[in-house]
C-alpha cells in the first residue's frame, strides 16, 4: 500500500466522518462548522486528484461563501446555543433503513460494473479550462458562461427584493398597501398538534 | 477495486448521509446544508469520471464548476427566504410554517 493510497483512505474517512457529524449534530452552529470541515475534505480530495482549479473554486467559493453565509443566517435566525427540535426515533430509524438500503444498491451496481479506465492521463492545465470556458465552438461553454453570469446577476437582485425590510411609515399605517413580507392575516400562533 | 470505484463509493457514501439529514432535520437551515453534501458528491462524481474515463475532454469540469456556481446562488436565495421567513413567523421550524396551508 503506497502513500497516495493512504492518505486517499484518510481523506474519505475525513469526509464521511464529518459529514455525519453535520446531519447529526444537536446545535445547528456546530453542525455548520462540522460541514465547512467536510468541504475542506472535499476540496483535499480534488487537491488528491490533482484538479487544482477545481479544489481552488471549491476553497473559495463553498468555504468562503456558502458556509459564511449560512453561519450569517444562523446568527440572524437563532439562538446559537440553543438544540435544534428533536426527530422522533422512528422516524430516524425509517430514514437509516432507506439511506443504508439505497447506499447498498447504489454501491453493488457499480462495484459489479466494469469500467474500462483510459490510459491517457489527464492534463489537468488550467489554460485548458479558460481556454475551453471562453470557446464558441465545439467544446466550448461560452454559452453556459454567459447564462450563469445573468442566473447570478438575477438572483443578486432576487436576494436583495425578497430579503429588504419594507419601509413603514409612521403617520398613517393604516394606509400602507398590504406587503408581501408582512401579510396582514397572518396566523401568529403555529397550529401544534396537526403533524406532531 | 481501482480508484474511480473507490471514489464512487466516497461520493455515494456523502450522498446518501446527505439524505439521511435531508430526512430527519426539522430546521430549514440544516435541511440546506444537507443538501449542500449531496451537491458536492455529484460534483466529485463528475470530476472522477471525467478524469479517469474521458481525460480528453473538460465536460465533466465543467459541470462541476457551473453546478458550484449555482449552489452559490440558489444558497443565497434560500438564505434571503430563510431570513424574511423568520421575520414573519420568529421560527425556522419547517412544521410551523403553514401559512400556505389555509
């Protein structure tokens, strides 16, 4: 067993171990840190692979990004000590039994199946993506490019409507149209009891 | 077993932990980061396949960088939904919000 192997083994079971702990921790701020680790792993598994673009864009945008901003919206939105609401036991149960089911299937379809692997390696240049990335022709993602750039553009916009606090008015509140973040009929109490 | 098996078997793994979360979290925000593993086994997915069986085209990476791009965005629409869901129901319990519901 030579060292790439092993230090293979150990970055799967990095990531697997901290995954778990992430669905399966009590307080949610734990649970992100636990995921901002087993992102880490994962971009150590495209380091492993020898894809530094990939790892670089993994790093930057799900460590630096996403996991920021979903420690944000825990901050926003909790009490960060507090454990989140409790899943009955059978419910847990049910969802183990399906997940280990559907791994094992989904494991011994492609442990039976033969891959036959290329013998070229691969050139994992990054001048080959940029290049690629701005092509118009045949193996080109101009396109997709230029659509993703509007998705971002559109749902930065999105973000900042859906999530902006509307303005209220002092004098005549009675006179405010009806907002979309505060409907007027709203039930202030959660019905309890109907899915417990 | 060669390495793109053994990868595939990492990347099943963190798909299927994905939607064990998926299933028993109550909390929206959890329920996100759930959902962020399983996104994350489908891109090492493509990635190992381009790179073990196709190393001559860049298709695999390229999905794999489109689909980060679009967690990004579809986390911060989902953060900005969270946000104003709190604001008016002060929880993020996914069984209080039913004000679709009457």
């Amino acid at each position: 067993m030579d060292t790439s192997k092993i230090i293979f083994y150990l970055l799967g079971g990095f990531i697997l171990g901290m995954a778990l702990l992430a669905v399966t921790e009590k307080k949610i701020f734990r649970s992100a840190i636990w995921l901002l680790f087993a992102l880490i792993g994962i971009a150590g598994l495209y380091f492993w692979m020898a894809l530094e673009f990939i790892a670089a864009v993994q790093i930057i945008v799900y460590v630096g990004g996403i996991v920021v901003l979903i420690i944000f919206s825990v901050f926003l939105t909790h009490q960060a000590e507090d454990d989140m609401p409790k899943t009955g036991l059978s419910r847990k149960i049910a969802a183990g039994l399906a997940v280990i089911s559907g791994a094992a299937f989904t494991i011994q379809l492609f442990l039976n199946n033969d891959f036959n692997l290329s013998a070229i390696p691969f050139d994992s240049d990054v001048a080959r993506i940029g290049t690629a990335m701005l092509e118009t022709g045949t193996g080109g993602y101009l396109l997709p490019f230029e659509a993703v750039s509007m998705l971002l553009l559109a749902a930065m916009v999105g973000c900042i409507v859906i999530a902006i606090r509307p303005e209220k008015s002092e004098k005549n509140d009675s006179e405010n149209p009806p907002s979309f973040s505060n409907p007027p009929t709203r039930n202030p109490e959660p019905v309890e009891g109907i899915l417990n | 077993m060669n390495y793109l098996q053994e990868i595939l078997v990492i990347s099943t793994a963190l798909f299927f932990i994905g939607i064990y979360g998926l299933l028993t979290r109550r909390n929206i925000i959890a329920i996100l980061m759930s959902v962020e593993l399983m996104l994350n086994s489908v891109n090492i997915n493509f990635v190992a396949f381009n790179k073990y069986l196709y190393p001559n085209s860049l298709d695999g990476i390229f999905f794999a960088i489109f689909i980060i791009t679009i967690a990004a965005a579809e986390v911060a629409l989902a953060i900005a939904i969270v946000i104003n869901l709190y604001r008016n129901h002060d929880s993020v319990d996914i069984d209080s919000t039913t004000l679709l519901k009457y």
